[in-house]
C-alpha cells in the first residue's frame, strides 16, 4: 500500500503511486486477482461503517466459520430482545429453506441445490445463538465467555 502522506506535493510520482493503488483495488473488487487475507478484516470493517450488513458474513463463510457478533455495550436494555429477534429469524429462515428442501416429501441428493442456502442459514442461526449467550453470560452472570 503506497504511503500517500509521505509526498509533500502532488506530481507524476504521487499520480503514478495513486493510479497503482486504484488499479489494484479495480482488480480485487472485480475478482481479477484474489483478495488478500491480510486486508480481509479491515476491509469488512470500513463497509460496516458505512452501514453494510452482510459482508462480515460473507467473510466468515469463506473461511468455513462462524461469526459471532458481541452484544452492543451501549443498548444492553434492549439487547435481549434484539438477541431473540435475530435468533428467531435466522431460525426461521433455517425452517424455510427446509421447508423448500421437504417440499416433495423426501430428503435426498434432489436438494443439494438448496445445501448451501441451508447450511449459511444454519451457521447464522449458530452465531445467533452464541450472541445471545455471551449477552446473558455478560449481563446476568457477570462473566464473559469466548
């Protein structure tokens, strides 16, 4: 990543370093060249402060894990309802995409197009989940669980 700051004015060299910079970016947004692991998670955390929802997910989906997000410290008095929101709807939407799944009566290799779609929604149900026990372990117990 080229350190911008460092040039005291803007010329040929700063342009040339700026273009570089953004051809590169072009590339990985387009998926030219893979994204590198090491700009992964500041990445996903610069859109969430734009108000982006999904990517975070998206994130630990390609690495085959679960993301959890931490209770908000500020909101705790309406976490717990918040929590069981997002539990019930990522439940729901893993009920759904069974539901699609069952739809002839059978579960079998017919509905292998829809696993993947099931398995995200379960892992968003798991995360949920495990949000809303670190809520209670923190709020009600005291402790905090990893």
């Amino acid at each position: 990543m080229p350190c911008l700051a460092s040039f005291t004015v803007v010329n040929d060299e700063y342009d040339n370093a700026l273009m570089s910079w953004n051809k590169r970016v072009q590339r990985w947004s387009t998926g030219a060249v893979e994204f590198p692991a090491w700009l992964e998670e500041p990445w996903v955390m610069a859109l969430e402060e734009l108000g982006d929802t999904s990517t975070r997910q998206a994130l630990v989906n390609r690495h085959n894990m679960i993301g959890v997000q931490v209770p908000c410290a500020e909101c705790v008095h309406s976490s717990g309802f918040t929590s069981l929101g997002i539990v019930g709807g990522a439940m729901g939407d893993v009920v759904k995409t069974m539901a699609k799944m069952m739809d002839d009566g059978v579960l079998d290799a017919n509905d292998a197009p829809l696993a993947a779609e099931y398995f995200d929604h379960l892992k968003r149900a798991a995360a949920a989940l495990a949000a809303s026990g670190m809520l209670v372990s923190k709020e009600v117990l005291g402790k905090t669980i990893q």
